[in-house]
C-alpha cells in the first residue's frame, strides 16, 4: 500500500521566504555625462531644427524677391526687344526701297551717250536712217528673266554687205550693247535714194546699195561700272550722282 508523507512545516508563516521590496527606477550608479549629453541634444535640436526653418523662410522669401526683380526685368527686355525688332523691320523696308531705286538708277543708259556711242562706231559707209528703243522680251517659261532694260533697233543703209557685218562687228564690242544679243535681222539690195534731177528729164539708174536691220539688247552691265565710258561720252551729271552714291555706301565700288 501507498503511503502520504505531508510536511506541513512549508505551510508555516516562520518557514515562508521574506518578499522582496519592490521600488521606483533607480538611476544608474557611476558617470552621468551621457546622460546629460542626452539632455542637451533632445533640448538643442528642437532649436536647430527651428533656426533651419526660419534660415530656409528667409533664403526663400529673398529668392521670391530676386525672381519678382527678374521678372520685371524679362518684362522690359521683351519690351525692348519687340521695339528692336520692329526698327530693324524699318531699317530693313527702307534699305529694300533704297536698293530698288539704286538698282533701277544703275540701269539708266543716257541716251546722248549711246548716239554718241554709236556716231564714234559707225563706218564711213554706213548710215543710219533709224535708231529706235525696243521693249523688252517677255520671259519664257523655264528661261531666265530677259533684260528689262529693252534692246535697240538701228536702220540704214550700207555700201554693201560686208560694210553691214563690220558695222556688227563694231557694234558688239560696245559696252553699252550686249554683244552676243546683236544681230542682223534684214538685209537687203535696194536702189540708193538719189535727189530728183534738175536736167532735160534724163533718168539715172542709182546705185544698189544694201538696206540693213540690226538689233541688239542693251547692256545688263551696271551703269556705276560704265563710268569711264560715260565720262568719255560727256555725261558728267550721271558720273556725278553715281560716284557721290559710291561715297556714301549706297552703291559699291
């Protein structure tokens, strides 16, 4: 059989064990410098933290003050550069009209000088009955523009046909004439105009001499590059305009 072994000793308030006393936090014992190191950082960086922000506030509201001053300034300069704009567009108009004229003014050919041209050219047996100017040719589809200066058309009459080609031959070495734009368009035997007879009405037979047609295009060579030739045919008042045009720029020499 089993038998009960109690010890009730145990049960004895001289035999249970004394409680412990329970107490607060206790600060550890020994060098506190930690500690206050602790301290002085949780305290002083609310403060950087602070200082930081209003340092940033600051920056920025002197930022927002510089990119107002630089806003105002693109301002006057978008201002300005328009009104450059419109002078250059100005200055631009009136140097294309200045050029215009100069161009037209360049291509004047004085008259006086081409007839006097002509009279130094013209051989002793040769006349000219008809010196006339021709419009210009209207440009053809796919060819360049043609002289807008017109052409020049001269009759008369020759003593025979070779006295016509050296009269050609003459012309095209004219700088006032485009030399391969001369040509001979008629030619032609034809009795010599003789004055009526004064005799018993005895009738003559005139000569044959050859009625001629040359035409030719006028020079596309400007006229501030013909002023050697044009001082030579005595037109001093177009010499004179051209080289005080050159003086200011307007036309290069």
């Amino acid at each position: 059989m089993y038998g009960l072994d109690i010890n009730f000793l145990k049960d004895r308030p001289a035999y249970q064990p004394k409680a412990e006393k329970k107490s607060g936090a206790k600060l550890p014992a020994g060098n506190l410098l930690p500690v206050y190191l602790g301290v002085g950082v949780g305290l002083c960086l609310p403060l950087f933290v602070g200082g930081g922000l209003w340092f940033l506030q600051a920056k920025t509201g002197e930022l927002e003050q510089a990119i107002a001053l630089l806003d105002e300034e693109n301002k006057k300069l978008d201002a300005e550069i328009v009104s450059i704009n419109k002078i250059k567009e100005q200055v631009n108009a009136v140097k294309a009209e200045t050029q215009s004229l100069v161009t037209v003014f360049d291509q004047i050919r004085p008259w006086s000088a081409m007839l006097e041209d002509l009279r130094d050219r013209i051989p002793a047996t040769v006349q000219i009955e008809n010196v006339r100017q021709t419009a210009p040719t209207p440009p053809t589809a796919g060819q360049p523009p043609g002289n807008p200066a017109g052409g020049i058309e001269i009759t008369g009459l020759a003593r025979s046909f070779n006295d016509v080609n050296d009269f050609l031959l003459v012309l095209q070495q004219s700088r006032f004439l485009k030399s391969t734009d001369s040509k001979i368009i008629t030619a032609s035997l034809v009795d010599a105009p003789l004055p009526p007879s004064r005799g018993n009405g005895v009738q003559i037979k005139p000569p044959q001499v050859v009625k001629y047609t040359i035409q030719s295009s006028l020079s596309d060579v400007p006229a501030s590059e013909l002023i050697r030739e044009l001082e030579q045919k005595g037109t001093v008042g177009l010499v004179t305009r051209i080289r005080a045009m050159q003086q200011t720029g307007v036309i290069t020499r």
